[in-house]
C-alpha cells in the first residue's frame, strides 16, 4: 500500500516538467495513479499536443489549455449520453488555435446541435488548421478561413454541399492551394455506416459529383481525394505516385446493391486507386478509367469476381497499367497478363500463375521489381520450378527481388507481387540451383529473402552470382546467420547484408518501406468492425499521412 503514493508522488512531479508535449494513448496506466487534482489541472499545462481516452476522463476540464495546437479525442467504451456530455465539456473548454484535430468515435445523436455548436466556434478559432479528421458534423464554411489546411477526412455526411469550404462570402469559390487530401471516409453507427448513407446520397442526388470536380479545380495541390471507411485506423497502404487524383474506395461496410459505377463517375481520370471489394460487387466499370496507371484490387474475402470480367477489364485498360496487384483463386494464364499489360513495371498476383502450362511472355523484360510469396494452401495446380526460373531469367531489367513463403512445400499456391523487394520463406538450395542455372539477376540490387531455408553454400552461390548486389536480407531458418554475413561481406563488401527486414528500414529509403507485408488482406475477415491498434493513436495527431 505504501508503493501507491511514491508512485503518485513521481507522476505528480514528472507532470510538472511537462511543457510541449504529452500522448495519452494508454491513460488507464496513468490516470489510476493519479490524484484527482492532477488529473484535473492536466491540461492547465503548457502543452501543445494531447491525446484523450474519453472513457478515462471522468472530470471537468479546465478552459486554460489555450497551448495546445494538436488534438485527438477518441473513445472506447464511454456510453452514448456519458461520451457526449465529455466531448462537449471538452470542445467548450478548448480556447486555442489548433493545427490539428482529430475527433473519432464520438458521435451519437444525443446532444447533437450542442457539440456540433461547440465544434463550430472551436473551428472559428483556429485559422491556422492545417489536419481535420473529424466524425462530427458542423458548418463546413467555419473553414472558409483556414488557409492553411492540408488534410481534410470526413467521416459524416454534411447536409450542405461538400464543397462550401471553398465558398467566399461574394457565393463565388475561392482556391485552397494548401489542401493535399480531401477524403469522405464512412463510419460505422447502430449497424448502418456513413458510407452506405453517402453513396445512396450519391446515387439519388446529382449535385456531389459536381461538387467533387469543385474541390480538385480550386485546390491545386490535391494529391489524395476519394472514399475510404478506414482511413483513421491505418495508412493508405498504397502509395506508387503522386500523380492526380489518388483514390482508395473500400467497399468493406457497403452494402451489395451500391454499384462501383457511382464513384468511377466521381473520379473517371483517376491514375491510382487501390480497391477493396466484396466478391459479388460488379468491377466492370472499371474499364471507364481510360488514364488508369496504377491499378491494386483486393477483396475482403478468399475469392475474387469473375475470371472473365478481370480479363476484360484487362483487354480493356491493361495497356496503360504500370502496376498492378489482385488476388484470385482461379488459374490465370501470366502470359495473358502481360500481353494486356505490356508496359507493366511491377505486378502483384495471388494466383497459379506458374503452372506446367505457363508461357513465359517477353514483355516481363520491363520488370524492375518483382516479389514473389508461396502460401501456406495449396490450390488448382503445383509451381512449376522450371517455369518460375525461366521467367525470373527473362526479367532482364530486374533490380529488386523480394521472396516470402508460408509453404513448406514448392508445390503450393503461388502469389506473385512484382515490386522492389522479394521474399520467400521456404527457398531451398535445389529451387536456387535451378534459378541460377538460367543466369538471372543481370542487373539485380536488392534481395529480400524471408524464412528461408537456404543454406551456407546456397547463401554463397547467390552472393557470388548477384555482381551488382548492394543489400541482402535473409531471414533464415538456418542456425548460420551470422557465418552467411560474414561470408557475404567477404564476396561483396560493398553490399548490406540484414537477417530481418527491419533491419533494412534504416538503411532504405522512405519509399521503399511503403509495402505492404504479403498476405494481409487475402485471408477472410471474421468481423467487420474498425481495429484500434494499440500503437495507431500517437500518430494522428498533426501528421499527414
């Protein structure tokens, strides 16, 4: 009993040297071993950045914390009538400037005009906004004035148009040049969702597809635009270029009936978009988006649409595409692929492409990264070794190479994703042997090679057979980790060599840690609810991403 008031006593003292910045992402920790007047004054410091639990918060907040500039607000478990009254307390309290604010989780119909209220005059405060992530509605034209703003996330629908933050008094538009992600992001309420309401609002009424056009002419500098459900509870998880627009459309909570036509109508220039879909949703008007450069289709389940419609959507814009990844159960012919899709620099497949039938189409010479994973399941047909190695030979212009496997066996399901790094976990010396014998990796630089089974000798003859190696990753089953990087600082002293991926990140390059781990959305999801990451909070507030 005697240890509760030392340690409050050390809390209580270290709050006193508080003076930019606190996160309390995890305030059950916290906050049980403080005294109710600590907690209470907390924000009277000189904070500029805080992070709240509202369930944690059981005590008026104080109307001096004009230092902050960054906020989240979020909550887990409060009950509607309890999380209203806090969110309220706190927005009326709030007397400062902010540059962010991130409001999650909030909204319920209890109180609603009051906080939508509070929010407005808190927004009227704060001309320097540059991020609002918001769940809350409230008059879009209290950031008329925010010229600053740069990050705009909508997770309700507003009942004036989308584009009043750009009205001047005068009822002309007026650019925005700062804004470089506008996303109407839907929200899961009472088992209906903010997106199934927006794209029936989309679908009955005209007027937002105008109003979306608005918003990419007076504001320049959009780089991401689009709808998405889970943009606050993780990044974008593709991210090729910047080129305009950059769209993500998860379909995740939508309802079967709301047809993919209505947002390629919204954006039919689109040059990215990375799509989340249910297996029946139709994807063929995907063939409208004529300037397609970048193309990611995943669905939220073990299958995929139609073999045929993913052929003729391929026919139809696969000669522009420079990237693309989807997944499928069914056999799909790689020579068809890229005979589609002849300028294609990087690919991603969750299919058997490498089957004994397998032709290796010449265009695969424009590859320059290329991964390639090995699933645990084993489907319609085995890999074709030989198959595989002629067309890695053939990839002439490859550069990075990333192998991962959850298979113990060559005969498993294979999923092929063509970008700057390569995993494999179950690559043996006899599948190497075959590789190498068709004399690959001309101008390969990068190697990424995890849970392997490769072995001393086999680690060497790939080190000696890559001449231009500048990093080698092998996450290996084998005990002699430590003999393989000597071995390959001897063959290639220049190289970087790295027994886990992570420990390559501080040598890589920002862009080159963008990918996702393989095998992340393919599996099928039990739940259908938003995840919380224990470690997602800290990076909301006042960072674009």
């Amino acid at each position: 009993m005697a240890a509760l008031p030392l340690r409050q006593m050390c809390l209580e003292k270290a709050l006193t040297y508080l003076k930019s910045k606190i996160e309390i992402h995890n305030p059950h920790r916290i906050i049980s071993a403080l005294s109710f007047k600590v907690a209470f004054n907390m924000l009277n410091l000189h904070l500029q950045q805080v992070q709240i639990d509202l369930h944690f918060f059981h005590f008026s907040l104080q109307s001096e914390s004009n230092h902050l500039t960054h906020v989240t607000l979020y909550k887990f478990d409060c009950k509607a009538v309890e999380s209203s009254s806090l969110a309220f307390k706190f927005l009326t309290a709030m007397n400062t400037d902010l540059k962010s604010l991130v409001l999650i989780d909030l909204w319920d119909t209890y109180m609603e005009k009051e906080i939508s209220e509070a929010l407005n005059k808190l927004l009227r405060k704060s001309p320097n906004l540059e991020e609002l992530h918001c769940c809350i509605p409230f008059d879009l034209k209290v950031l008329r004035k925010c010229k600053n703003l740069k990050v705009l996330r909508l997770c309700f629908c507003p009942e004036q148009p989308w584009d009043d933050f750009l009205d001047m008094d005068c009822g002309r538009k007026q650019p925005l040049k700062s804004l470089n992600v506008f996303q109407i992001c839907s929200f899961s309420i009472k088992h209906l969702t903010i997106g199934h309401e927006l794209c029936k609002w989309i679908t009955d009424y005209s007027p937002p597809t105008k109003e979306l056009q608005n918003i990419q002419t007076f504001c320049p500098q959009l780089k991401k635009v689009g709808h998405q459900e889970k943009v606050l509870f993780r990044n974008p998880e593709f991210k090729y270029s910047d080129e305009l627009p950059y769209c993500i459309w998860n379909s995740f909570y939508l309802q079967t009936n709301i047809p993919l036509k209505v947002a390629v109508s919204c954006f039919p220039m689109v040059q990215t978009l990375s799509l989340h879909i249910k297996d029946d949703v139709d994807i063929k008007p995907l063939m409208q988006l004529k300037e397609i450069r970048n193309l990611n289709i995943e669905s939220i389940y073990e299958t995929f649409c139609p073999l045929a419609d993913l052929n003729e959507i391929l026919r139809s814009i696969g000669g522009k595409l420079q990237h693309l990844r989807f997944y499928s159960d069914n056999p799909l012919s790689l020579n068809f692929v890229f005979k589609c899709c002849p300028n294609l620099r990087s690919a991603e497949f969750n299919c058997d492409v490498f089957g004994e039938d397998t032709e290796c189409p010449e265009s695969v010479e424009h590859i320059r990264r290329l991964k390639i994973t090995l699933f645990e399941r084993s489907y319609n047909r085995p890999i074709d070794v030989r198959v595989f190695a002629v067309t890695l030979s053939k990839c002439i212009n490859l550069e990075e190479l990333e192998i991962y496997s959850t298979t113990s066996q060559i005969s498993a399901r294979t999923y092929v994703h063509v970008y700057d790094q390569v995993y494999h976990q179950d690559l043996y010396d006899n599948m190497l042997d075959i590789i190498l014998s068709k004399k690959p990796f001309m101008k390969l630089k990068k190697i990424f090679i995890e849970r392997s089974y490769l072995s001393y000798t086999g680690v060497q003859a790939l080190a000696e057979h890559v001449e231009n190696l500048e990093v080698i990753c092998i996450n290996s089953h084998n005990a002699e980790v430590k003999k393989m990087k000597n071995l390959v600082n001897e063959i290639r002293p220049k190289a970087i060599f790295c027994h886990k991926r992570k420990d390559y990140k501080k040598h890589a390059k920002p862009e080159e840690n963008l990918f996702l781990k393989p095998g992340k959305h393919w599996r099928k999801r039990p739940n259908p609810k938003p995840v919380y990451p224990n470690d997602a909070y800290p990076k909301w507030a006042g960072i674009s991403y």
